[in-house]
C-alpha cells in the first residue's frame, strides 16, 4: 500500500496536471487562431558573389569555396529550414489553424523572391511543413518581385540626395561610432587576418558614399560586416573549423562577438526610416492588410508565407518600430530561416479580435548543429507589444484595431503600388 504522504503528493500531481489540462483546454476555447502572416528570410548560403570579391579584396586572401554555389541555398540550409517547417506545421495544426493531411487551397499560399535562395527556401518550409504534399511556390514571372526588389522600381525606390542626407543624419559622429566598435573590429582582423599580409582595411576611417546608382553606404563599415556575415552562416553550415576564419574561430561565442558591426551596418542602411518608408511600406502594407482584412487581390489563405531577404525584414520592422535581441545575438539580427510573423486571433466569447507579432529564429549552434525544434530546443522568440496589449495563454495579444494603427503609422502611400499575385 502506497504510504500517506506519497498518497498526498500522488493527488497533488493528480490535480495539478489536470488544473494544467484544464488551463490549456480554457485557453484554446477562449482564443482562436484564424490567420497568419509569416515573412521569412532565406536559409544559410555561401557569400554572394559581390561580397566575395569585396571581402577578399579587403583581406588579401582567398575565402573558403563552399561547395554550393555563391548566394545559393546550400543543402544543410535546406534542411534546417524544413526542420522550422516541420515544426510550424505540427504547432499551427495543433493550434486548430490547419488541418491533417495536405493542405487545401484555402489553407496556404506561399510567394518567394525570385531568387534561387529564396525559391529554395519555400520549397524546404512547404517540405518541413507539409511533407509530400508539393505545395506550390509562387513568383512572378520577371527577374524583380515588387514586394521584395524594390530599389528596381521608380516608385518604392529612394531619390539620392535625400537617402544621402538621411543616413548622414542617422550616423551622427561617425567617426565615434567606428571608435565605440573597435573591439569587433579587433576581433574580426584578428580572425581574417593572415600574418604578414596588407590588413590596413580594418584601419581606415568609416565615409558614407553613395554609388552612380543612388545607392548610400558606409564605406569600409559594409564590407566589415559582410565577412561578420560570412562567418556567421559559414557557423551555422557547420563549416569544418580550418575552413572557417583558417580555425581562429571554434566558437559560437566568437561569432558573437563580431556581430555588432552587422548591427552598425543594418542601423545605417535598411534600418534608416527613410529608406524603409520609401523600399518597405508596400509589403508591410500587404502584411497588415493580409492579417487584418484580406483585400480581394491577395489569396485569402490561413497562411500567407512571404520568403524574402533580411533587407526586407530590416526594413519592415523599422517602420514598426520593432527591435529585438535574441540569445546568442545582437541587436536586430536575422539569423538564416528566421521569421516575422502576425497572427490574427478572435476572443470566442468577445468576438474581439486580435494581433500577436513575434520574431522567431534558431540559435547559431542550433542551426550548426541541424537540431530539430521541439520543446527542449524551442525558437528563439521576441514580441512586440504596445500599452493596450494582455499577456496571455497563447502569447502576448493586442486589439487588432489599435495595433494595425501603431504599426501603419510610418508607411508612406505614395510608395505603396497595386501588387497581384501570380
């Protein structure tokens, strides 16, 4: 016979295990998810063939070959996109959103830049999620997305000499800006550096340009953080360490470290809010317009999955005034395969409806390491939240109403176009 006390502990487990039961089955009767709206950046690929030259010219080496191609989706990126994908599926299908099986029409449609390494990517998230199902991807037929490459049209692109003044006014001092990053500096030269070789690179002063194109940047600040970027994704392809930073860097906190200059760049690029009104307002237009009341040119789906760029992520969460720093991370970084996400969720009792946004991401071993998302390694998440919003069972939910207008607030209208979906 089971002694007292255990007998005491046995009923208070029993009670609290269904007080939990019964606190889960509340929450989903009281909170419903109706629709989401997930913008995606591309997984991990190999530096793009501009970078390369730029960061091999800058160190005065050779950069290792991958063995994907430059800029493409390498095959370990594709499957830890699908282990997000898998993961996605499972939890909105547990959360009464989709159902089993392959998804019907009216359950998902996925639009991806025209690249292959954001092709590859919805296909991997589509595989992840929905296994054997040959979920369609969808592109526009031309070589530029107006959603995505919006510098290659008139009017979602910048005028120069006001994309010049603005950066210039973000960057301040920026020769204290250069001075306060030293110590990524200092580890970044240290990593890349040969012994012997021309490093005057790392020395020389930080100067905004702007190119023949119109386009503004820091020169030698951007060139910094594409070998940050290198590095970061040649970790997370699990690269063989003599291959990466010639076996200086062993650890992810080393990645860390240099992380900085990558946010240094983002502040002065996509991050400026000129730039973002000009390049970012028609696809944030599109997600609050997908998530809150779906307009009769966008499919109205359960899911609308966009898979982008981080420039274009960059931008969106600058017009929301939205900033995040994951574990493991810096400020404002978007790991390979991360995403922006919005939800729409109605009180069942109310009929109230509301918006839960979050960035979600892998850590940097996570991704090195192909680990699938479960409970014991969760995403990484982040939520944005204003004064009116409540802390609940299923996240942090703000009235659809109020939110939608906060996060409208900086879009510009003249650059927001009729956009169709292929």
């Amino acid at each position: 016979m089971m002694p007292r006390r255990h007998q005491a502990a046995a009923r208070l487990f029993i009670a609290g295990a269904l007080w939990l039961c019964a606190t889960q089955t509340h929450a989903a009767a009281h909170y419903q998810l109706e629709k989401v709206v997930e913008l995606s950046r591309h997984g991990i690929r190999p530096p793009t063939p501009d970078n390369r030259k730029d960061i091999e010219a800058a160190t005065h080496r050779h950069w290792t070959t991958w063995v994907t191609r430059d800029g493409e989706l390498t095959g370990h990126g594709y499957a830890a996109v699908v282990n997000k994908g898998r993961w996605e599926g499972e939890h909105y299908r547990q959360l009464g959103l989709l159902t089993a099986g392959c998804p019907q029409p009216q359950d998902i449609y996925v639009r991806a830049s025209p690249l292959q390494r954001t092709q590859a990517t919805a296909l991997a998230l589509v595989d992840g999620a929905f296994p054997g199902c040959g979920v369609a991807i969808h592109r526009v037929k031309e070589e530029n997305d107006p959603l995505f490459q919006t510098e290659a049209f008139p009017a979602t692109n910048t005028e120069p000499a006001t994309q010049l003044a603005a950066v210039q006014a973000k960057a301040g001092d920026l020769a204290a800006r250069q001075q306060a990053l030293q110590p990524a500096v200092s580890a970044l030269k240290t990593a890349v550096c040969a012994p012997g070789t021309d490093c005057s690179f790392f020395d020389k002063p930080w100067q905004i340009k702007q190119s023949k194109s119109g386009k503004t940047y820091v020169e030698g600040l951007s060139v910094l953080a594409n070998m940050v970027e290198t590095l970061r994704l040649g970790w997370n392809e699990n690269l063989p360490l003599s291959q990466l930073a010639w076996g200086k860097i062993t650890t992810a906190a080393q990645i860390t470290e240099i992380l900085p200059l990558l946010t240094a760049n983002y502040d002065l690029s996509n991050d400026v809010l000129y730039t973002a009104q000009k390049r970012g307002s028609i696809l944030l237009n599109a997600m609050l317009q997908g998530v809150d009341h779906t307009p009769a040119s966008m499919p109205d789906t359960r899911w609308l999955l966009l898979v982008a760029h981080d420039t274009n992520i960059a931008m969106v969460r600058t017009l929301m005034g939205f900033s995040w720093t994951l574990p493991g991370y810096t400020r404002g970084n978007i790991p390979p395969g991360s995403s922006l996400v919005f939800e729409r969720w109605r009180d069942t009792q109310s009929g109230e409806r509301f918006i839960h946004v979050f960035f979600q991401g892998q850590s940097l071993d996570d991704l090195r390491h192909l680990q699938s998302v479960d409970q014991a390694h969760p995403l990484l998440r982040e939520e944005w939240r204003q004064a009116d919003c409540r802390i609940t069972d299923v996240g942090t939910l703000c009235p659809m109403k109020s939110a939608i207008k906060t996060l409208s607030k900086h879009l510009d209208p003249s650059a927001i176009t009729p956009v169709s979906y292929p």
